[in-house]
C-alpha cells in the first residue's frame, strides 16, 4: 500500500484541477499536493477545448455571460478579472493574445498542448505528483485529515479541492463520479442538464444536411421571448447547430430537466431562425416579386437562391407551402408567405441525449452547499469545490475556461 500525506489533495486532473496544483507549489512550496486522477494522463478534456486550440479567456469577461449560482458566478468573476488570468499564465510562461475578429483569446501558440505542457512542467516545478488510474473507493476523514483510499493507495491531507468536472463530453472520460462522492460526504446538487450543443428538433430537413447560414435565432416559451443570439446556424438532418445554438441549448435542456427556464414554466419552446434580419417583409416582398420576374423560368424552389444557399431556400418554400412549379407561378400572396417564412423559420426542440456533444453543464453545485466567498463546503470544513461541478456555465467564448481557472485559484487563496 503506498501512502502520501500532503496539505492539498486536488481530485481530478482536468483545467481546474492543474491550475489548482501549480497555484498552490507556488503558495505553500514543493511536495504541498497532490492530483489525484482516475483516467490514465490529466488534462484530456483540455487538450480538446477550442477544437484543440484552447480558447483560455475572453476579454470582455464579465457575470453577465454566465448562467446558474448568481452568488457564485458573481465571487468568482468579480476577482478574477481577465488580467488577472492574463497575468497567471505568463507566471507560467504562456503569452496569451485575442483573435483579431472578436474578444477571445487564446495562448500564442494556437496549441492547448500548449497549456496542458505548461501547467504539467508548474507541477513537476513544485514537486507535485500525478497519481492517475487512481479510482477512489472511500473519502473518510480522522483528526482532521482527509483518508482518499484507491485498492493500492492512501492519500492523507489536511484540505481536499474538488475539481473533477461535470459528465459533458463522455468521450474524455467525463462521468458524474464527482457528483457521487460528494453526495456520499452528504454534499447535494441540483438536476443536471446538457448545454453548449446542439438542439434536436421535431421538424427534419435531411435537403439542409451541412448547409450553413448567417441569421438571429430566437428562443421562445409558449410563443413569450426568452433570448436571442446572431451567428452562423448549421443545419443537420436532426436538428440545428453552430455557437449561436449552442448559447440557447442550456435554455432548451433546463426546460426538458426542469420544465422551466429560471423560475417561468413554459409548456413548449420554439427557434425561430431570421435569415435576413438586416430586412423586414416589405423589402423582402418587394425583393421576391422582383425575383419572380428575374427567375421567371426557373423552379419556384430557387427564387431565394440568389440570396441563400439553394438548398436553403427549397426548404423555405416547403415550409411556406408553395406549390408553384415556375417562379412566374408564385402569387403576391404566397410571396408573403415566403418573406414571413424567411424572418420566421420556425423550429421545436425535442429532448434528446446531449451530453456527448456537450461542452459543459448547467446545474451543481451551489450556494446552499458552499461558500461562494471561498468555495469551502458549508457543511465539511476544508472541502472546497470548483470548476465545472459547479452550478455555473458561460457563453461560448473562453467565458468556461476563465471561470474554471479563477475558481481553482479561489479555492488556493481561500487556504491558510
């Protein structure tokens, strides 16, 4: 049986989980902590975060880009500012710079190898050890030391961060294991919930399988606005994708967990797509009789074609129910239709298993169970929690990552 008595066991080996180990060797000195990690190498789910770029921050960070535990949401960002991660990483010598077309920023490198080298070189700087394959069986505590038992290893510590993430993203090995040994120590969480992916939908277009485009969605509940993003929309033959869906997917699965969005009940949701929010009907009437004459001998199916992919706009004419066979057959009344079609391409979310394409959560861990001021569990003293287990996500963007940093070194700094 091979035993380790440290100050800090850091459970789980993920972002939050690095950045805690390296903030504190360089608090309390070499050989202070140790990770404890259950898969075989730390950082995987890092190692693919900004599609293998690792989006680290955002420069316009702030509380308003996070959902859940406002008490929270509002501790951690609020000292955790974007220089201050800034100038955390270039303690670790990583240069950081923001993408010249928006505020997120990734390390100079481009890489979240990167990152993940970094981080691991802080640990092997401050002595601390990687004890991966290491599968907790019991977490007890004895004269106010923590006991983390494997079948072949002991950890003793005096404080024990909690950092092994939500169950988004399977293939990486995330799971809810985190969740269980903290309901074993009597630490609850609220019902979990898929967010950041995409949306299943009750209407199919398998035509618009691949077809990418531009426009405002709109989230509503029983017909009442509840959030709107612009972005790029992906079209599948399951439902719809892209970073402005997956800034509303939270919405969407809270209401299938909860039948709620915040405190409102909702009995349906619906998307509905803008694909020309720069215009409203009466342009496009205008545009589209124009198009009639234009097109005049072409299929009805294409007279938005020279606007919008051609397989976008076959689809808009089978949602309006337009039944000309020549673009010279459509009437000035079903040229209403297809304008309001166009502003108003309307799609219902279905339930479906989405954690596999999740990035993150919604749900966890909250303020009735920890401090938000230091993330210390309210009922365990020395327990502290962070990262992804708890109740808070951001807006794609870097927004998870800075919070998964800031709440790992929130944890560090609450520790005497």
């Amino acid at each position: 049986m091979i035993n380790r008595n440290v100050k800090i066991a850091v459970i789980g080996g993920g972002a939050a989980g690095l950045a805690a180990a390296v903030a504190a060797g360089k608090k309390f000195g070499k050989g202070c902590a140790v990770i404890i990690e259950k898969q075989t190498r730390t950082g995987r789910k890092l190692l693919a975060t900004g599609n293998g770029r690792c989006n680290i921050s955002n420069q316009a960070v702030s509380e308003i880009h996070y959902r859940g535990d406002r008490a929270i949401i509002n501790s951690v960002i609020s000292g955790f500012s974007f220089q201050d991660c800034k100038n955390f990483f270039e303690e670790q010598g990583i240069i950081l710079r923001k993408e010249p077309e928006s505020w997120r920023v990734y390390p100079y490198s481009n890489q979240a190898s990167t990152v993940l080298d970094v981080l691991r070189s802080g640990l092997k700087r401050y002595d601390i050890e990687e004890l991966c394959g290491f599968n907790i069986t019991s977490i007890t505590r004895k004269n106010n030391q923590f006991i983390i038992c494997s079948d072949d290893c002991m950890v003793f510590a005096d404080h024990i961060i909690f950092a092994t993430g939500s169950k988004a993203s399977p293939s990486l090995g995330a799971d809810d294991s985190g969740y269980r040994l903290l309901e074993k120590s009597g630490i609850a969480h609220s019902a979990l919930y898929a967010a950041l992916c995409p949306i299943a939908t009750k209407e199919k277009y398998k035509i618009l399988k691949g077809v990418r485009a531009k426009g405002k969605v709109t989230l509503l509940g029983d017909g009442r606005f509840i959030s709107e993003e612009y972005g790029e929309i992906q079209f599948s033959d399951s439902g719809i994708s892209g970073i402005c869906i997956f800034n509303l997917s939270g919405f969407v699965n809270e209401f299938f967990e909860y039948g709620t969005i915040g405190s409102k009940e909702y009995d349906e949701l619906t998307i509905s797509v803008d694909l020309m929010q720069e215009y409203d009907d009466h342009f496009l009437c205008q545009y589209i009789k124009k198009c009639r004459n234009i097109f005049k001998d072409e299929k009805s199916e294409l007279i938005l074609s020279a606007v919008l992919n051609k397989k976008l706009s076959s689809a808009l004419m089978r949602y309006a129910k337009i039944h000309a066979d020549l673009c010279r057959d459509i009437s000035d009344k079903e040229i209403k239709r297809i304008a309001y079609a166009t502003k108003h391409f309307t799609f219902t979310p279905i339930r479906s298993d989405a954690y596999g394409s999740a990035q993150v959560c919604g749900g966890g861990i909250g303020s009735k169970e920890i401090d938000p001021d230091t993330l210390m569990s309210r009922k365990i003293k020395n327990l502290y929690i962070c990262g992804e287990l708890l109740d808070v996500y951001g807006e794609c963007g870097g927004y998870n990552l800075h919070f998964t940093f800031g709440s790992a070194l929130k944890a560090i700094n609450a520790i005497k």
